[in-house]
C-alpha cells in the first residue's frame, strides 16, 4: 500500500506519471518479505511469482543507478570541457601514510 501512495503523491507533484526510487526499494521490501514467507510454506508457485517479481524490482534499481552513474559522468564531462585547457589536472595522492620517526 505504501508504494502506491509514494508514487501517487510524486506524480502528483510533478503532473505527469512517475515512478520514484523510493517505490521499488518498498517494492523490493515487501516482495522479499512475501518471498521468505512462501519459502516458509514451501509453495513452489508462490515461491516462483515472488522471486520473479524480486528479481525485477532488483533489475530497475540496477537500472536506475546506472542511469545516475551515466548522467553524473555526462555532467563532469561537462563541466570540465568548460573550464581553460579542458579543466585542471586530476592529481590522484599517494595512499601511503606518512613515515614517522621515533623522537
């Protein structure tokens, strides 16, 4: 019931159908929930149905921060063509800690 009114109330927001992240992680609770539930039953049906739709809500979280992942590179890129001479060059310190000496 929950995730039907989060993504009620986001697209209410934003006038048009949406379908938030918040939606399939409560998705992914309740289906995973239903899936242990019928492994306690031993129900090979109920077992089937509940995983396949786990396996979905799973797969649009993967998608969904691919996506994030795409876009956020996308940005970066940018931003950095932006800047003189293509933006200032990345220095990666080492992770080494410093010596220190006995004193």
């Amino acid at each position: 019931m929950g995730r039907f009114v989060v993504q009620w109330l986001s697209s209410e927001q934003q006038g048009r159908s949406v379908i938030p992240v918040a939606f399939w992680y409560l998705s992914l609770l309740g289906g995973s929930m239903l899936l242990v539930y019928s492994i306690y039953r031993e129900d090979p049906v109920f077992m089937l149905g509940q995983g396949m739709g786990t396996f979905i809500y799973l797969r649009n979280l993967q998608l969904i921060s691919k996506e994030r992942r795409r876009l956020a590179v996308a940005a970066a890129n940018a931003l950095a063509s932006d800047l003189p001479n293509g933006g200032p060059e990345v220095v990666v310190p080492d992770s080494s800690p410093p010596l220190r000496t006995a004193g």
